[in-house]
C-alpha cells in the first residue's frame, strides 16, 4: 500500500488540506457541471449515433462521425467549425499547421505573450536552423512581452494599428516561464482592444491546457484560431493521439487544405477507429479536468505548507489552466520529486527518470508520465528543463484519488530522500 511508505505527519497534513481546500473544490464541481451540460448538448443536438463509432479506412469518405465530432468541438469552443483528426499528432503539431496555413512569405506573425513556449521556438526559427522553419519560408517575427503578467496593451495596439500585422499569436498557458496564465476575462479584454484598431488581423490563441477550465473559451470572446491536443484536456484521458484546430470556417478550411491539399480539404482523412475514442474523450473531459485541478489545488496547499518556493497558483488562487509549479532550488530535488510522481504512476512504475535531450527542447529535460497514452499530460505527470531554478511544471491526474497519492509519494521523497525503488 503506497499511504504505508508515507510519513503520518504528511497525511495528517492531507487531511488538514482537504479541509481547508473545499471551497476551491465546490468552485470547481461547478464549472464541471457548467462544461458537461454543454457538452451533453452539443452530442444530443448533433445526434450521435452508435453507427458514429464506425472505422473508416482508406481515403475516409463520408464519415459522418468524424463530422459530427468536428461540430461538437466548434460549439465547444465557441467557434464556426474545427479540424479534430488523429492525423494531427500533438498540440506542436497542431500549432505548426496553423501557423503554415496562415502565414505566407513576408507575412508578419506577433507573439504578444513574449517568447513562446520551448518546443515552438525552432519552429517559428527562433533558435536552430530547420529549413522547415517559418523564419526559413520568409514570415517574419516579432514579439511584446508581457508587464507584471499583464498584456502590454498600448504597445500591441499601436504595433497592430499598422495594418502590416498577418497574425497575432497568444499563449494561454505559461510554458517554461514564472509568468502566470491569462484567464479568458484577459484575453476578452485585449482582443476586444485589438479590433477596436484592426478588424483584419487573425488572433489564434495557443489553448493547451486551458480547456474546460472556465465557463468559456477564447472562441467565445472573439479568438478566430484556438489550437490544442487531444493528449490533454479536451481527449479526456481516452484520445490516444490527436489534436484540434478551431475557428472562422474560412480559416479551418485553410486549415483543412494544409493537412491534405488543396481541392480536398475537410472531406478525407481515414479515423483509424478512433471515433470511438475521441467521443468518449471529449464527453469525458470536464470530469478529467476537474481532477486535474482539485489535484493541482491539493499540491499547492501542501507545497506551501511544507515551505517550498514560488508555488505557483496559490492554492486558493484562481486557476484558467492545469498546470502547478514549484521552485525546487536543486538538481537533486528536481529529480527526485520527479522520480516520485514515477514511481506512483500506474505505467512504468518501476522506470527510474532521469535528465536527458529531448526533440524540440534546448535544455535536458526531466520527466515523469507513467500514463496510459504516451506522453498524455491529462494524465498526472511532471515535467522541467534542468536548469535553475529547478521549477517543475505539474498538470493532469484523472482521478484526484489516484492524484493524492502520487503527490504524498513524491513528497516523501523529497523530504526523506528515498531512492528510486
């Protein structure tokens, strides 16, 4: 039993937390209730059927299935339509499709979050030299960092008055950075500023991790792009691949041209019988993302508690994505609260995480996901770029029962510093 290998003053510290932690709960069942009402009316009103589940192979005719899944998500996230394929393999993936379809050589792209998160940077050709890189093709980069977490508005507003700005790009999330996530209430207020100067502009927000966890999503306050994975929030723990674009029907069908050509767009695209899977995700999902957040929220308090660094949220802060980070101060810690999170995951338990390259990244990363898809980070996992400050990024955990455990396990670690079994 795990709660055996667990010191009694951390479950009774436990205990404590989940007393003082119920109001952020109750405020959590609620948006749950909030998301899954939506969602059980998007699939009665789109009436999916048992025949919806059907494998289609080949070129991928007349699915209807998969178009009744690309509704459900358009109306999920606030949009016209969406491109949901398993073609699309991860949230990058997803995020460089966009961005190829909608930038042209001598286009001008914005970030307006400052840098973007790592895996995006030898995209767009900010560090590397890909010939595949959108500095490689001739679309140009700028960025506008953020003030104190916030939007620098009067700097965007005067930069995009210019007309010669093809895209905004906004990052909903944190990445590997201390700054905090933007909550839907922030990006409302700065789309509407944007337009208010430039009604032409395409505004895609990078959605990763930040599904589900409001009322609302950026397509509901203007966004005309909102780009994510299925192998977080919105496939529930039950995608086993796949991602999503969403937006303007002009755009998805830009969209849809890149992924397969140009003449066939949205009308092929094989499922590899994953209907099944991905309705069952999405229908799935507001439940997942309120583990994920209750098990986050169960982590900060302790964090805190146990007199950890810039535990970020706070526990009774509020959350617009999954993700918790803490300061770990050393190398030692970082492996070893990661090597805990290993060692009480399901899959791969036994497996002993250690610092390495990984594509796509400039620093080693360590990284612990013992989930049942790999790499699924809906599922509880921890991961960090080796280098000071030694912040570990947490998110996920489908089930907040299996969640407490891990993170009391990998306190103990921690703090008694217990080998890797």
């Amino acid at each position: 039993m795990i709660t055996d290998q667990i010191d009694a003053s951390l479950l009774k510290m436990a205990e404590e937390a989940e007393k003082e932690i119920k109001p952020q709960f109750e405020r959590i069942d609620k948006v749950e209730q909030y998301n899954a009402d939506r969602i059980l009316s998007a699939f009665i009103e789109n009436q999916v059927s048992y025949s919806d589940f059907a494998d289609i192979n080949g070129y991928g005719n007349y699915d209807t299935g998969r178009d009744k899944l690309e509704a459900i998500f358009a109306t999920i996230l606030g949009c016209e339509d969406a491109l949901v394929r398993p073609q699309i393999m991860s949230g990058t993936n997803a995020l460089y499709l966009a961005f190829s379809a909608m930038l042209k050589p001598g286009d001008t792209m914005i970030s307006i979050t400052g840098t973007p998160y790592d895996s995006l940077q030898e995209m767009i050709g900010l560090i590397g030299d890909s010939t595949q890189s959108l500095k490689a093709f001739g679309v140009k980069y700028e960025q506008i960092d953020l003030v104190n977490n916030e939007f620098d508005q009067n700097a965007i507003v005067e930069r995009v008055k210019e007309n010669n700005v093809k895209l905004v790009e906004i990052q909903r999330s944190r990445g590997y950075s201390s700054r905090k996530s933007l909550t839907i209430a922030k990006l409302e207020a700065i789309i509407k500023a944007i337009r208010e100067v430039n009604k032409d502009v395409i505004i895609m927000v990078d959605n990763c991790y930040g599904e589900l966890v409001e009322e609302k999503e950026p397509g509901h306050v203007g966004a005309d792009l909102i780009v994510g994975s299925l192998m977080k929030n919105l496939g529930g723990g039950i995608a086993p691949t796949g991602g999503y674009i969403a937006g303007r029907k002009d755009l998805i069908a830009m969209c849809a041209d890149r992924l397969t050509s140009p003449g066939i767009g949205k009308d092929l695209g094989a499922n590899f019988n994953m209907n099944n899977a991905f309705f069952k995700g999405v229908f799935l999902a507001p439940e997942a993302v309120a583990n994920a957040l209750k098990t986050a929220v169960f982590s900060s308090y302790m964090l805190a508690k146990l007199g950890f660094k810039n535990v970020s949220p706070a526990y009774d802060e509020y959350r617009t994505d999954i993700i918790q980070t803490v300061e770990l101060s050393t190398k030692e810690n970082l492996v070893r609260f990661t090597q805990g999170l290993q060692s009480s995951s399901p899959i791969d338990s036994y497996v002993r995480v250690l610092p390495a390259p990984m594509p796509g990244y400039p620093f080693d990363e360590v990284m612990a996901c013992g989930s049942f898809t790999q790499g699924s980070t809906i599922e509880l996992s921890g991961d960090a770029p080796v280098i000071e400050p030694y912040t570990l990024y947490m998110q996920g955990g489908l089930s907040y029962a299996y969640g407490r455990l891990s993170i009391l396990l990998a306190l103990q670690h921690v703090l008694h510093g217990e080998p890797q079994k």
